[in-house]
C-alpha cells in the first residue's frame, strides 16, 4: 500500500538497512493496521570473503576448508569450572571473530612452518547477505520499506497514521541518510472519492435541470435530490452492516448508484404532478401514484438485485473482488426503492402544491415541444402495433 525509500550520498546500503532494521522498521509495524513493513534492496551486514582459487589451488586449499575453518572460529563452548573454597567461577572458551582484521588473520592451514591465513587466498570485507536484489530511487541505489495494510484494516486509516509520524522518523535520520514517500497507494483510493463526489453533484445538478424543465416546479425538484444523498446514506448503513470499507469496487458501487437511485424519486414525483394535474388533491394524487408505480418499481429492483447479488456469492478471485460491490449496489437500489414508495409520496403530498396558472415562458416552451413529441411517438406507436407482425420481425433483425 506504501513504499518508503531511503537513500544517501554518504551512508552505504548496509548501513543504511542496519539503521532501519534497529530504529524505523519497529516504528512502522507498531502503527495500528500495519501488517508488515518489508525492507525491500536490504543489505544486512555480513562478512563477505571473496576466493581466489588461483591462490586456493597454489596454497593446496579447496573451499570446504575455508567453510570449516570459518565454521570452527565460531565455537562456544563450556569447558569446565573451578571449584574452590570461597567460590565457583563457570569458565567457557569463545572462538567468535567479532570483525574484520579478526577474520582477515584466520588461519586456515599450517604447512612446513608457514602460516596459511584468509587474507592470503581471498579478499575480505564487511558486506552484505544478499546483492540478488536491488531498489533505485531517482537514478540512484536505495533501500525501501514496503507497508503491507492487514485484511481488516482501512486503507486510509493507516496510511494517514503513518503520514502522522513520518515526519518525525525523518527528524531523527542520522546525517546524510534521507527518506521520501515514493508510493501511496491512498492517492488513488481519495481520488476516486473525489470522483464520487463529483459525480453526486453532476447527478444532483442534471435531475435539477430536468425536473425543473419538465415539472417547472422547484417544490418538484426537492423530492428526488432528498431522495438521493438518503439512498446513499442507506447503502453506507447497509455497508456498515456488513463490515465493507470504502475501497475502489465500493466506490464504483457508489457511482454506479447515483444513477439508479434517482429514477425511482423521479417517476414517483412525476406521476403524483399529473394526478393533480388532472385535478385530484395533492394526498389522493400522492396515494394514487404510489399505488400505480409499486408493482412497477418492485419489479425493476428484484431484476437489478437479481442481476448484481450473484456476483456476491461467486468464489474464487472474483467473488473476493466484487463481494463488496454487488451487495453494495443491491442495496442502495433496495433502499432507493423502499424511499421511493414511502417517503417521496409523502413529501409529495406536502410540497406539491395546485396550481390554477398555467406555465409561462421557458417553461411553457419546453411543455409544448414535449408534446409534439409525444404526440408524434404516439402515432409511430399506433402505426407500428397495426402491423404487429412487421414490427416483431423487424425488432427480431435488429
């Protein structure tokens, strides 16, 4: 989810892994969440004889000797202890070589009274367990921490916890050791909730204009965008519910919902507005139109949980991926439906109010080319269902 890179003009990479394995690594994996912070390009500290086996085949010396005699210089043993009157004294022998010029005087073989030492067949200095792997940052060698998030933990949550004390493990680097910040995995998850956000206000804005032009109302209006940030509210309690966090699936859950949860508002509103048009009072219009659109709008979220729960219960990396999307998007089409049945027809019957002038202006201009249109679809229709078998055969082609 992160990666953190630390690089240095002055200080070697061995040094640098040692710093991080003693000092920031502890600090990073005791932050709440973090499931590991891997030190990736490390270089442990190890002594590193380099053989040369034309010195080893002058010198008779194959590299199995060299491996015992490093293996015997690294011996502790008990070897006995005095028992006296007054005390006791434990007494152990340590064969440990504890650095470099310890081990550069090694000797490895004794022959016609010349002393055989490390140095003589192999080049030693203090290196590092591992060159199979390497890290660059910016063009040059680095050593990087890799934070690893833990299934249960909110992605967010932990990068902003490790932000929060970054700045004070850079405080405390030792001079000419540097870090940045190379990857945030956060970036792209708090983008995508940028993008939510702005597609709830492309969605609030275009159901405003649409609504205002064909209901010229702004009573009209106020039903379906209530409708909206509460369908979504619903889908984060259902998303609480389940133990889902925000992620990029849940996301694109989310965006995907803006869409659906407006329609069922929409056609509520619109068919209480043309009962009281036809004169009824605003609860008998609200009552009425709910009752028309409950079969209808029951039906149309059974067919959308239908198509998105199964993908909830596929197995495999699938089911891991998109659990949290399907059951995300079922539901808020689930709540958009019970709000849509309940709620909307009773503001209805608050906010709409008879109106006895007609439309003027924009308004009545926007009414009248409606009608031209539906008039003229009208009579496509009645024309094609005259010819019911050339309809169905030509639908068929297509």
């Amino acid at each position: 989810s992160m990666y953190i890179g630390f690089y240095s003009d002055e200080l070697t990479n061995n040094k640098i892994t040692d710093y991080l394995i003693r000092v920031v690594q502890p600090k990073l994996q005791a932050v709440n969440g973090v499931q590991l912070a891997e030190i990736l390009g490390n270089r442990q500290f190890a002594l590193r004889a380099w053989l040369d086996p034309i010195k080893l085949a002058a010198y008779g010396i194959s590299a199995a000797d060299v491996s015992n005699a490093l293996a015997q210089n690294d011996f502790i043993s008990a070897v006995g202890r005095t028992d006296g009157q007054m005390f006791i004294q434990n007494l152990t022998a340590n064969t440990g070589l504890t650095n470099v010029e310890q081990f550069k005087k090694m000797v490895l073989k004794f022959q016609n009274g010349a002393i055989i030492r490390l140095q003589d067949v192999a080049q030693v200095d203090l290196g590092a367990q591992n060159y199979n792997t390497a890290v660059g940052f910016d063009g040059r060698d680095a050593v990087y921490v890799g934070i690893k998030v833990a299934p249960a933990a909110n992605l967010l949550t932990v990068i902003d916890n490790i932000k929060q004390i970054f700045p004070r493990i850079q405080e405390q680097l030792p001079q000419g050791l540097n870090a940045s910040i190379v990857y945030d995995a956060s970036e792209y998850v708090n983008s995508s909730i940028k993008e939510v956000i702005k597609s709830l206000m492309e969605a609030f804005l275009i159901v405003t204009v649409v609504i205002f032009l064909f209901l010229g109302s702004i009573r009209s209006v106020t039903i379906p965008l209530i409708a909206i940030p509460l369908s979504i509210i619903g889908a984060f309690f259902i998303m609480l519910i389940l133990g889902y966090s925000i992620n990029l699936l849940s996301l694109l859950a989310l965006v995907l919902a803006i869409g659906l949860v407006v329609d069922d508002a929409i056609i509520v509103v619109e068919n209480v507005q043309r009962h009281m048009e036809e004169g009824k009072p605003p609860l008998q219009a609200a009552i009425i139109g709910a009752r028309e659109l409950a079969n209808p709008i029951i039906a149309i979220t059974v067919v959308l949980i239908a198509v998105y729960a199964p993908i909830g219960f596929m197995g495999g990396l699938t089911g891991a991926l998109f659990t949290e999307f399907a059951f995300t998007l079922a539901g808020a089409v689930t709540v958009s439906a019970v709000i849509a049945l309940t709620l909307s027809p009773m503001m209805c019957s608050k906010f709409l109010k008879m109106s006895h002038e007609g439309k003027k202006g924009f308004i009545l201009l926007i009414d009248q080319t409606f009608e031209k249109v539906e008039h003229g679809y009208e009579s496509i229709l009645r024309h094609s269902l005259s010819f019911l078998p050339v309809t169905i055969l030509f639908a068929a082609i297509i």
